[in-house]
C-alpha cells in the first residue's frame, strides 16, 4: 500500500515536470567548456491573453481634423493603446473586436445645409477596415452619432488607428461637423 | 507516514483542479417579441432566452456584472414609424452603467420616406467592476412635427445579450 502511494506521487511529480518542460531537450553530446549547458526548462515567453482597452474623447472638436486625438483612457489590459499617437498597438496575435462610437452635431454648417461625418478604422495607418458615413439634414444637424462594429484577425504588432474623412458641410456655408464626445474601444476575443 | 502521503496527494489534485477550473461562463440573451407603442426606459424585456449565471435581472431589466472584468454586449431594436404618421422621427438607444453614464449611444432620424420598419443596432465591449449595471433606454424618441398617432415609434422587437470575455484577477 504503501509503495504504491508512492508510486502514485512519483508518476504525479513525473507528469507534472513532463507536462512543463515545453522545449524538447538539447541534443546528446558535451558542451565545451566554454559553453553554458542549456536549461532543462526554459521560462515561458511572457504572453498577455486579457487585451482590452478604452479610449474617450471628453472634449468638444470644432475641427477634428483626420486623426480625432483621445484625451482619457479609461482602461488600457495589455497596454495597447497609446494617447501620444492615438493608435492601438497588437500586443497579441488573435481575433480582435474594436468599436468606435463617436458623436457629432452640425452647428458647424450653415442651417440650410447638411453636415457630414465619415468614420473609418485603419490598419497599419493605409488599409481601411472598414467605414461608415452620415449625413445630418438640416432638420437634424443639433446631433448625429457614428457606430462601427468590427472584428478582425490581427498579428501582433498591428496598429489600429480612428479616421475622420470628408467631415464636411454640404453646399459649403461653414466649416465641418463638430465632434461632441466620441468612444474607441477594443478586445481580444481569441488569442492564437 | 501513509497518511502524510494521502494527504499530500490530497493537497496536490486539489491545487491541480483549482488551476485547471474554469471561471463560470456569463451569457445571456433578453428578447421583446410584442410590439411596444410606447418603450420605457429601461427596456422591458418580454423573454429570457438563456442566463448563464444569472447576471441578467428580470426584475429590473439590467444585467448586473458579477465580477470585474471585460463584457461584450450586442443590442438591436426593430421600429416601425407608423406611430409618427406623415412626420419623422427621431430615435436614440443608449447603453447606460449604472443609470447615468451613458457607454454607447446610436442617435437615428428617419423620415417619413423611411416609414416601415428600420433599425437601431450596435455592440460594444466594455470594462465593469463588480456590481455594475447595464440597461438600455431610449432618449429624445420623439415624432418630429405633430404625431398622427401615437407620439412614438412603435417598437416592434428587440434583443439584449452579452457575455463575459474574461475576468480580472
């Protein structure tokens, strides 16, 4: 009986060393003598499974311009997103989702004139993820918001940036629309 | 001598199955499948479809984050804006934690030439603490001009649902 339990907990702490040594063992054969033996095991590559971030713009944009700039991140898992650029940096290759949920009204455009917002994500600062654009008739301009939803495949080191184009107003008669508060937000769903 | 043993294989297959446990799954989905003429806020929800977990109350229409951690939430409402007559109309859903900050919000005028049914959809991810609520309300639903018949759009279905991406530590 007794053996056996012992046994039972060789096979445990066997199963549990084979089970953490990840890397196969070095080759057979004497290392020099200048040469450090490799480690039997090595320290597992530090991976980060919890992405999730969120980025606010709090304060009113007359002109937004191209690059709406984010004032607050109110959670940053991971550490992606980064205020000085604006941009959300992959820290894990993996399925991502991201939303953008921004806020408009056209008080920058004359009243008989429409007012127009378009919205897209960028990857890697040229390829367009994906778009969205509004037009505020005149009947509307005191508010109009733009939603993207998205989910995307991702390699780590990917950046992930906000792009405001052709804000505009419809037959001249202003400026742009004029950005109230607005919302950038991202999570990996699945890392690879 | 033998006991020590059990009891060391005792301590170890339960600190094994502690590591390997996985948190609860948090799912849940609310529909409204009859027509609302006139929608409250909150949304009141006709069904629960699933609670995985029971963070959804339908008591008070609001999921209740169990645990700090990261939530995913899909929201679409299907209107019809009969309710306006020859008028437009205007429809704002939010998303809102714990009945004043709004997380999402999707503001959508429709005229007249758009009567019929249209569509108010969005999802979102976001960070909650323990004890947060999530509800949805409508704002600012409104007919533009004088109403014909009720001074709403009517809501005609919904759904509500959401899971837990992963928990803090």
């Amino acid at each position: 009986m007794k053996k056996n339990i012992l046994l039972c907990v060789l096979v445990v702490i066997a199963v549990t060393v084979q089970s953490q040594t990840l890397h196969p063992l070095p080759p057979k054969g004497q290392p020099g003598k200048n040469e450090l033996p490799t480690p039997r095991i090595k320290p597992l590559p530090v991976k980060v499974n919890k992405v999730a971030f969120e980025a606010d713009i709090t304060r009113e944009r007359a002109s937004p311009g191209s690059h709406p700039a984010f004032d607050a991140i109110k959670y940053n898992d991971g550490n992606g997103f980064s205020l000085t650029d604006n941009v959300f940096t992959v820290p894990t290759s993996g399925l991502y989702f991201f939303a953008v949920n921004l806020y408009w009204n056209g008080y920058g455009c004359a009243v008989i004139n429409s007012a127009i917002a378009s919205v897209s994500l960028l990857k890697n600062g040229r390829e367009g993820l994906i778009s969205v654009s509004d037009q505020a008739t005149s009947s509307r301009l005191g508010g109009f918001t733009s939603m993207l939803n998205f989910s995307t495949k991702l390699n780590a080191g990917d950046k992930i940036s906000v792009f405001t184009v052709n804000n505009l107003c419809d037959g001249g008669g202003g400026t742009s629309a004029i950005l109230l508060k607005g919302v950038f937000s991202g999570v990996l769903i699945t890392a690879d | 001598m033998k006991r020590k043993l059990i009891l060391l294989l005792l301590v170890y297959t339960f600190l094994s199955v502690k590591a390997m446990a996985q948190l609860p799954a948090i799912a849940f989905e609310a529909v409204i499948n009859n027509q609302q003429n006139n929608p409250i806020s909150p949304f009141r929800f006709d069904v629960v479809k699933y609670n995985q977990g029971n963070a959804f109350s339908e008591r008070t229409n609001m999921f209740v984050a169990p645990a700090n951690g990261v939530y995913f939430f899909t929201v679409n409402f299907l209107w019809d804006g009969f309710g306006c007559g020859y008028n437009g109309g205007t429809l704002n859903v939010a998303a809102v934690k714990n009945a004043g900050e709004t997380l999402y919000s999707i503001k959508r005028f429709a005229s007249y030439h758009e009567w019929g049914t249209f569509t108010t959809a969005f999802s979102f991810s976001t960070k909650l603490n323990a004890g947060d609520r999530v509800s949805l309300t409508s704002a600012y639903t409104f007919c533009t001009g004088s109403a014909v018949y009720t001074s709403h759009a009517l809501l005609h279905k919904g759904s509500f649902s959401g899971y837990r991406v992963y928990a803090d530590q």
